[in-house]
C-alpha cells in the first residue's frame, strides 16, 4: 500500500491558499518533483531530448510521450528556439512538456505544481488532457492549483489546504462555494456549470 492517499489513475487537485506550506502537510509529494533541470540556453528540441534522457525510458516510450507533448501543447513552431528567448506562456507550456517527459517510466506518483500559470483558456484545457492522458498511463498525478473553476475540470478529487489546514477533501462535491469562500477567504459565487456538468465559480463577476 503507498504511503500516501493520493490514487493511480486519478488526477488529484490539489486547491491551496496563498503562502501554505504544501510540503508540510504532504511531504511524501517532495519525492514527486521531476528532478530535471532546464537549461535555458538550449533550444526547446533539445531540451526535450535531454528531458527523455533523464526519465530512462525506452526509446518507444520517449518518442511517443514526446510528439504527444509536442502535439498537445503545439510545441511545433518553437522546438528550434532557446528557452531563454520564448514568452511567459511559452516557456510554461515547454516547462510542462519537459516535466511530463522526464518522468519514469514505471507509473509512479507525479506531482505538477501551477502547471497553467500564464496559460490562456485554450492551452489550459489542453494541458488537463495532457495531463490526464498520464493518469491513463497508471500515474498517481497530483496538481496544485489556485484556480477553482480549472481544478473542477481538470480533477478527479480534491484537497482543499487552508492557512488553518485541511477545508475539505473529496469528489467534486465538495467545491462549493461555502468552502471556497473558507479557503481564499474571498466571496465565490457559483456560475454556470460547463457543458460536460463541472461547477464554475467567480469572484467579483471573473472566472475564478
């Protein structure tokens, strides 16, 4: 049994107040890190490569979570260019793509932190169906967000981490508005849900 309550072939969001101390309440995650350090004088192409080297998956496998990455995230027109010279999006998109590449090649627990900051609507989606393409693969994936209206469409359950600990934890019923109001000590308002049926949520008439 892990040690751990985070499950295979799930996504598990992770909804967290400003300045907690993830690591304090789950410090089996500080092993779920990808260990791959990017280079920003490389080119995206190579970083990629490097990525896939670091993992020491088979050739099969790099190849194939390579153009997945590449494809999803529409890395394509980017691949010959250095880290250093692409935009915030950009270079969170190719930071995603190198985290997921890099990781073992037996399932294992994976955690991703903020994986959409500078992300706009379009690429955020793309990045939870990357991301749940992995949870298919057998891995424990655990994401920490700050968004919750993109941790209702990208989850499969959820920890809500407070200054004061522990709001909640659960299935999608447990993102209501009373106990996001708790965690970000902020008013959420509920809005209309997507067309597949996950809660939306606003603060001050904005996504949130």
């Amino acid at each position: 049994m892990p040690d751990h309550p985070f499950e295979r072939h799930r996504v598990s969001v992770i909804l967290q107040a400003y300045d907690v101390d993830l690591f304090s309440h789950f410090p089996e995650l500080s092993q779920a890190l990808s260990k791959f350090n990017l280079d920003p004088d490389m080119n995206v192409s190579s970083l990629l490569l490097q990525a896939g080297h670091s993992s020491g998956a088979g050739e099969a496998l790099f190849e194939s979570r390579s153009e997945r990455v590449k494809t999803q995230l529409l890395l394509e027109s980017i691949l010959q260019r250095p880290f250093k010279t692409l935009s915030r999006g950009e270079r969170q998109r190719v930071q995603l793509a190198c985290d997921l590449v890099s990781r073992p090649n037996e399932p294992s627990l994976m955690l991703i932190e903020e994986p959409c900051t500078a992300m706009d609507a379009e690429f955020k989606r793309r990045a939870g169906e990357l991301l749940r393409s992995f949870k298919e693969e057998g891995y424990a994936v655990v994401v920490t967000l700050q968004e919750a209206s993109l941790a209702s469409r990208m989850g499969d359950c959820f920890y809500l981490l407070g200054t004061q600990g522990s709001v909640a934890e659960g299935d999608h019923s447990i993102l209501t508005t009373a106990h996001l109001t708790q965690l970000f000590e902020v008013d959420v308002e509920i809005a209309d849900p997507t067309e597949e049926g996950y809660p939306q949520f606003t603060v001050f008439g904005s996504s949130f």
